[in-house]
C-alpha cells in the first residue's frame, strides 16, 4: 500500500463518526479492564457475569432473574445522565462547567428544604422541591456565566470556587435545621418522597422512582433547544466565536448567562432527584458525591449530544450498579473506576490525534501555497 493511500485510511477511520468512536474507546477501556483483571490473577469472567446481571437482572449461576438490579441500574443512572447533560451543554456553548458539583449541591440543599419545612400536599410537595432545585441550580450557574459575560472571570475558575461554596455553604444551612446531627436531618414526610409504588414493583422493589421521567424529560429538553430552536443555534453560534456572534445580532452576554444557568439547571435537578429519591432524609455532606465530576467524562463520552449523553450516562451508571456485584465475584471494585478513567482517556487521545492531522492538513496547504508562489 502506497504512503498517500495508507494516510488516506488514517484519516478516514479517524474522521469516522462520533458515535463509532465512542463505542470503540468504550470497548477499549473494556479491553484493558479485562487484561489488568488477568493480571492481578482474577477470572475476568467475573465481570462480565455482573454486568450481565445489572443489565438484565439475569444471575448466570443461579440462573434466576432479580428484575431489581435494572431498576437500581436505571436510579444509579439518573443523576450521572444530568450531570453529563450539564457539562455538554455548556461545551455546546464553549464552556467548561466544572461547577456541575456544586450546581447538585444546590439543587439538593434545596430540595431537603422544601421536603421538611414546605406544604405536606401530595404530588405539590415533591413537585415544588424539584421546581426549586432546578430554580437553583439554575442560579448558582448563571452567577458563573454573569462574571465571564460581565467582567470576562474564567468559567473554570469560578466554577471550582463556588463548588467549595456550596459544599460548604449546605453543610451550616441543613445543620440549623431542628432536630438535625452531624450527619443526617429529621425523615422527610411521605409527601415528599418520589417513590413509586408502581416503579417499586415493576422492578422488584428497587430504588427506582419518579426522577426517570424527569430525566427523559430532560434529555428531550437538552435536545429540541440545541437542535431545534433559535436559542439553541444563538447559544451554539457563541461558543463557535462570540465576535462572529456579536456581530451577528446575537446577545452575545445574555447567551453565556443562559447557556450556564440551563447547564446549572440540569444539575440541580439531578441534586433534587438524589435528595427526594435516594434518601427518606436530608443529609449533612461530608464532601462531595461526585456526580457533578463525574458528569464531566459522562458528557465528554456522549460528545455532548442530548442522547449520546444518555447512553454515557447509562454506561457510567451501569458500572457503579455492578460494584458490589463484581466484588462478590472476587473482581476488586477499583476495576470500573479504571475502566472509566481509560475511556476518558481514550477520548483525549482522539480529539488530540484528530487536531494534530488538521493541524498537519493545514500547515501542508500553507506549504503548497508558498511553494507556488
């Protein structure tokens, strides 16, 4: 095979679709996962069987279907979706929302709130926690994308400041509440909870409740505003080059505040649906939970697309679901944690290969031009 033809497979499998690329880096990461378990002297058969089991509910040895591990797999899922969806809609917008930690901070901080002190209404109690969770997150992400707007404050900056603000800022707001320790507050009302008892038992009485219809909501949402509407082009116009935008008719400042406080709005909800769906209580936080963080690789893995965010979002909820799983099969947990890291990684190493080539693209065009001149 000739040079110029071998460079031009090289480019087309590099130039390949996002999508493709994805699946690839994430059977990658699966590989090494696999050859690492050989390593330290596991059967890496042991794996597979807990991912089998989270996915299906199927237990290979027992052959006997426990529904309740897909329904702990989806409720896994939920928040690690809205973090990712978080992340990537600011990326759309040419942003790095590192804040969607302490966005879900917020969101949750709220939402135990409004489920102990609000109105013990049905169907009014949890919805109104919800409302205020995104409310805030929406808030606490709009500060970021004021001070960039405003005063030009690097998103990556403020972002990570108000995480500690937050994290810290929850912990001596929910401790005020009457009744509360050093770790938990008192029991929400049953008004407040999103349990579903049609949910418990179509999944055999796992923590699978009504956040998975507003994460699907969520998902749609991301999607009709960043593919179908003028908004969604404006914001992605800003992110593509703000001058080009400015110069456009487009606000440029009021779509950097937008695009960060929809972004916030996301993790919030996910923060709401931890607090009210997880938990019968309000937690005092010892340090984060890392969805907001974890949401970063999740988007970065979906390319930032609504549902490509979603199945990542699956993906890194089906790993976390599968720990205990894999640990009882004699998989050490530390496993999924690496398996996560090489997919990341795998992503980095696409995006630097792919603007290295266009870099070398260029600088040949430029070459060629000098040379005829």
């Amino acid at each position: 095979m000739s040079t110029d033809k071998k460079r031009r497979t090289i480019r087309e499998l590099l130039m390949t679709s996002d999508g493709a690329l994805s699946v690839l880096v994430v059977l990658l990461g699966f590989l090494c996962g696999t050859i690492l378990i050989v390593i330290v002297g596991r059967n890496p058969a042991g794996m597979y069987k807990a991912i089998l089991q989270v996915l299906t509910g199927y237990n290979l040895d027992r052959n006997r279907f426990y529904i309740r591990y897909v329904g702990e797999w989806l409720a896994q899922s939920m928040p690690f979706i809205l973090c990712g969806l978080s992340m990537g809609f600011a990326a759309r917008c040419g942003l790095f929302n590192i804040g969607g930690e302490g966005q879900y901070v917020v969101g949750l901080t709220v939402a135990q709130f409004v489920a102990i002190l609000g109105p013990q209404i049905p169907g009014v109690h949890w919805f109104a926690a919800l409302l205020l969770a995104v409310l805030a997150g929406a808030f606490w992400g709009a500060i970021v994308g004021f001070l960039k707007a405003k005063y030009q404050v690097s998103e990556v900056v403020a972002t990570i400041m108000l995480n500690y603000i937050a994290l810290y800022a929850s912990r001596i707001l929910v401790m005020r509440i009457p009744g509360t320790n050093t770790y938990r507050t008192p029991s929400f009302p049953e008004t407040a909870l999103l349990r579903s008892s049609v949910l418990e038992k179509l999944t055999g009485g796992s923590m699978l409740n009504l956040g998975i219809i507003f994460v699907f909501l969520a998902v749609l949402v991301y999607w009709f505003i960043m593919e179908k509407t003028r908004t969604g082009f404006a914001l992605r116009a800003t992110g593509f080059n703000k001058e080009a935008a400015r110069a456009s008719g487009i606000p440029v400042i009021r779509s950097i505040i937008l695009s960060m406080a929809i972004a916030g709005a996301f993790a919030g909800l996910a923060g709401g649906i931890v607090a009210l769906g997880s938990f019968r209580f309000g937690r005092v936080l010892a340090g984060n939970d890392g969805y907001g963080f974890a949401g970063i690789a999740v988007a970065l893995v979906g390319n930032s697309t609504a549902f490509g965010t979603m199945l990542s979002g699956l993906l890194f909820g089906m790993l976390a679901s599968a720990q205990p799983l894999m640990e009882s099969n004699r998989i050490p947990k530390e496993i999924t944690f690496i398996i996560q890291g090489l997919v990341v990684v795998f992503i980095a190493v696409r995006t630097g290969i792919r603007i290295f080539i266009r870099y070398s693209q260029r600088k040949k065009v430029v070459q060629e031009v000098v040379d005829h001149e």
